[in-house]
C-alpha cells in the first residue's frame, strides 16, 4: 500500500516562540494519535529546522522537511542553505518546486533538477510540487502543465531514485484562496499525474509513489479529498499553523486507514 502523508509547509511564518509551541503540539499530538500507515511531516522555516529535528520524536511517525536547498553543493552563495547543511541537522525531505519559488524566484526546470539531485547525494527525499494557474486551468491548458513539470523534472530523475520522491499537487489558483480543487478534479488530476509517472519511469513505481494534495485544504474539505483513490494526503498550508486543525486534517487520513 501506498504510503500516506501529511505535510504541513509552515511558508514564512512563526517566530522562535511560535514555532516552538507548534513542533511541540504537533509532536505532541503525533505521539498521541498516530498510523503505522501514516507520515507526518512538518516543513517550517529553515531557521526553526534544528529546533524542529531536536524536538520531533521520528520514530512515532514525524518528520522534519525544508521548504528549500541550493542547487549548489556548497560554496560562496552568501545567504543561500544547501541539501548537506539539511541533512546534517536531521532534515529528511525538502519541498522543491513550490509554485510560489517558481513565480518569486524564477526557480526553472534544470535548477530543479540540479536541487533533487543534491537531496539524493544526501539521501534526503524530495516533495516535487506542480499544478497550473487559474489562467492555465481556464483555457484548458492544465493537463499540458502538468505534464511538463513531470516530464522536463522527474523525466531526468532515475527510476532507481523514483521511492525517494512524493509528488504534491497544488493547483496555483488553490493556494491560500479559500478555493480548493473539488475532489473531481483532485481525482482526475492524480491519475493523469499517475499516468505520467508510469511513462516517465514504469508502472510499478507509479502505483507506489504517494501524490499529495495541495490549496486550501482544511478540515472541512479534507474528508472529500482523501475519499480519492489517488490522493495520498494532502501538502497543507494555512491549516497547518494551527496545531488543532493540523490534529483534525491527520485524524481524518487516519480514519481512512481504518
Ligand atoms: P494553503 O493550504 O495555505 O492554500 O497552501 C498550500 C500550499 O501551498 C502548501 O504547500
């Protein structure tokens, strides 16, 4: 069976204290209620991740994400925090390719491989996010997106590397809308992600490769979406700065595993 996970991406929030009562409730609640099945993660800012790696007990099931590394190994790149940095203060995967790095920071497809291939040096596994704009999705245009995100990224990634990625698919028009994909079009997104998955490596791993759900996913639509036979949990935003909420999301991917 598929792996089940869910994801918290913190973005730019939290101060020192705030964070440190987050990773504590989270912790908390993951040592309380929890699934042989399930992976909770929790990617906050790279400044809190020694903090969050020393506090999260990973053998009930949480682990600790970046948001980001270089594509660089190391060197002079004033500012910047590379895949080896992560690695040696107990990171296990980093989100690469978040729709806002590619809008903000014109993050393009050869750095985002050259960035999976410095998290696999480092045995360190990657959340790879795609998903169209509003623009995209209206003219009909998502489907051919998508494709590309898969195809021009994960198509240069070995499919001996293939376990060590999780897909998250977040609609652009998604994020921190309040308007979140219905679970139709999270369903019919999946499998065409699935489907590309089998073409770019093969059909076994693209049955084992978990497929997040990503925009504006909360307690209130989550039960909907983890419904879907391809949607594997979901990558969460907003929702996730609220430890009861985050609690609530989890408890329903549980109750599916049920
Ligand atoms: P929201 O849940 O705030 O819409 O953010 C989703 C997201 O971008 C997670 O990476």
């Amino acid at each position: 069976m598929r792996k089940k996970i869910i994801a918290g991406n913190w973005k730019m929030n939290t101060s020192l204290a705030e964070a440190l009562s987050l990773i504590g409730q989270v912790n908390l609640s993951v040592q309380q209620q929890t699934h042989p099945l399930l992976q909770t993660i929790i990617a906050p800012p790279f400044i809190w991740l020694t903090e969050a790696t020393r506090i999260a007990v990973t053998t009930n099931g949480l682990q600790v994400a970046a948001q980001n590394c270089h594509h660089e190994k190391s060197g002079a790149y004033t500012g910047e925090v590379s895949a080896a940095m992560l690695a040696s203060c107990g990171v296990k995967s980093v989100i690469i390719g978040h729709s806002e790095r590619r809008q903000y920071q014109r993050e393009n497809h050869a750095e985002l491989v050259q960035k999976i291939t410095r998290c696999f040096e480092e045995q360190l596994h990657v959340i790879y996010c795609v998903g169209e704009t509003l623009e995209e999705r209206d003219t009909n245009r998502h489907f051919e997106t998508v494709k590309k995100q898969l195809q021009e990224v994960l198509g240069e990634i070995n499919a001996e590397h293939a376990s060590s990625v999780v897909v998250a698919y977040e609609p652009v028009w998604a994020i921190g809308t309040g308007k979140t994909a219905g679970p139709d079009q999270a369903q019919e997104m999946h499998a065409f992600i699935r489907k590309e998955l089998q073409t770019i490596w093969n059909a076994e791993v693209a049955q084992n490769t978990s497929i997040l759900y990503g925009g504006s996913c909360n307690s209130g639509n989550a039960d909907a979406l983890f419904s879907c036979a391809d949607v594997d949990g979901g990558l969460i935003g907003g929702a996730s700065l609220k430890a009861d909420e985050f609690a609530v999301i989890r408890n329903i991917m549980i109750s599916k595993l049920a």
